[in-house]
C-alpha cells in the first residue's frame, strides 16, 4: 500500500496566505516528497499563525493536523523544519501525541537529529525576538518615521504627520485605528491574557510555596508582605526585554499570588486561648 501522507503548510501573516507567498513553494515540496516514495496524501492543512508561539492552543490547524495523522496512522509532512517548530514546547506535543513526521529539507533526520534542529530553531527564533525588540524599541525613543513616509514628502514630512507618526508602530499608527475587527481585537486580547499569566506564573511560581507555608502557619498577608521585603524574597523578571516588575511585596500583592497559586487553599483555625 502507498504510505499515508498528511501535509501542513504554514504562513505568518493573512497576507502571506493571500498572495500565495511561500504556499506554492511549501506545497511543491511536500507534492516532490509524496513522488519520491510514491505515497497518498490525505489533505493538506494551511495555518496562518506564528511558529514561534509556545501555545499548542494558538495552532489548531497543528492541531488538526497531528489527530488526522495519528488517527489515519499517517505521516506528517512539512517543508521545512522551521515551518512547524520553533519552539521546544510543540516538539514536545508531537512526542507525546506519537505523531510521525518529516521535514522535507531533511528528510532521512533522525529522532536525534530533529532534537538538535528544533533546539537551533528555537535559539533563532529567541534571537529574532531580542533583535526586533531592540530595532522597535530604537524607533519609538528615536521617534523615527518610516521612509516609506519620508519618501512621500520628498523629505520634508510636515509637522502634523511627524507628530501623529513619529515613532509609532502598528495599531498605534493613524490609519490602523478602529480599523481590527473585533474578532481580530478578542485574538489579541486572548494572547495578551495568556502572556500575562505564564510572565506572572515564571516571576512568583517559586516563591508561591513559600508564601503559603507562611500563610498556613496563621501569619497574615501583612506580615507574609513585611517578611518578604524582609528576606528581600523578590521575584525575578522572565524577560529581560519585558519591563522591570514591581519588586516589592504588599499584602494584596500576597493574596493575589496565593489566589492564582492555591484558590482552594485552607487552613487550621487558630487556637483560642483559654478564657478567663
């Protein structure tokens, strides 16, 4: 029987999917692979999504994808290996859902040799970030403008568009306002929660035990908040491109990690004395 074969092609962006940028080239390499072993390709799924998310969530074509092969006793196959990971956290979802899978540029890999290539992917893809975060930063201290701007005005960009341009980026620019559908604003917001939540988890994650081992032995959050400030018992930040984290502890600051750590928490009554 011809080897079952499932496809996944993956783009960045809309308009990526749109022009057909990269998808002719992604599915000419999958179409050369199913030739060269003579193999029957069951569908092709198409994901618009960064590859570098480490939410397998955010990827439900990945997903799709991996259950169709799994269940067809299928291969997945993709152009590249950079198409599908980037990230440690989605190679570790195909070992687990035991999914075969081939890179097109590296057909004959190894389960060794797609470790070492995920982890470079992985390391480049953290590098990318560092250097993009440096350039946006330095555009928007430096207020530059574009030169797509700068070109339309012969150089002499007028006052009123440098103040509504000048180092602005994105939904911040004059023309993007109003204009995200409110699906498009829901994703967004859905993706700032979940970064939010794993930076929040990654900064008081290893302090939280502590706190509520003080917490159980009847301190209150006052107390917890002045012996951490004490201890200098502070919680470290999970990028060093993020902004710098308030580092000192308050009692609601106490109860809000004890909250997101331990909501179901419960505690021995504090003995009564005798009565006089």
């Amino acid at each position: 029987m011809a080897p079952k074969l499932v496809g996944l092609i993956r783009v960045s962006t809309d308009k990526q999917e749109s022009s057909g940028l990269g998808l002719e080239a992604q599915t000419a390499d999958i179409e050369s692979y199913r030739k060269s072993i003579s193999g029957r390709l069951l569908k092709t799924y198409v994901e618009v999504e960064s590859g570098g998310h480490d939410d397998v969530d955010s990827r439900p074509q990945l997903k799709e994808a991996v259950a169709h092969a799994v269940r067809s006793n299928a291969t997945l196959v993709i152009a590249k290996i950079d198409r599908l990971v980037r990230s440690k956290v989605v190679a570790a979802y195909l070992t687990t859902n035991k999914v075969r899978f081939v890179a097109c540029d590296y057909p004959t890999a190894n389960e060794l040799t797609i470790d070492i290539l995920v982890a470079v992917a992985a390391d480049e893809r953290r590098n990318i970030r560092k250097r993009t975060k440096a350039a946006l930063k330095a555009y928007r201290d430096g207020n530059h403008i574009s030169k797509r701007i700068k070109e339309k005005y012969d150089g002499k960009v007028p006052p009123e568009v440098m103040q509504a341009r000048a180092g602005k980026l994105g939904a911040h620019l004059p023309e993007c306002q109003g204009r995200l559908t409110p699906e498009a604003r829901e994703r967004g917001w859905k993706k700032s929660v979940a970064k939010r939540k794993a930076a929040g988890e990654a900064a008081y994650g290893i302090v939280a035990p502590h706190v509520l081992d003080m917490w159980k032995s009847g301190l209150s959050l006052r107390d917890i908040a002045d012996r951490l400030n004490q201890d200098e018992h502070q919680a470290g930040v999970p990028d060093e491109q993020e902004p710098a984290l308030d580092l000192s502890w308050s009692a609601m600051k106490v109860k809000r990690v004890l909250d997101r750590f331990y909501p179901d928490r419960t505690r021995a009554p504090r003995p009564r004395g005798p009565i006089a």
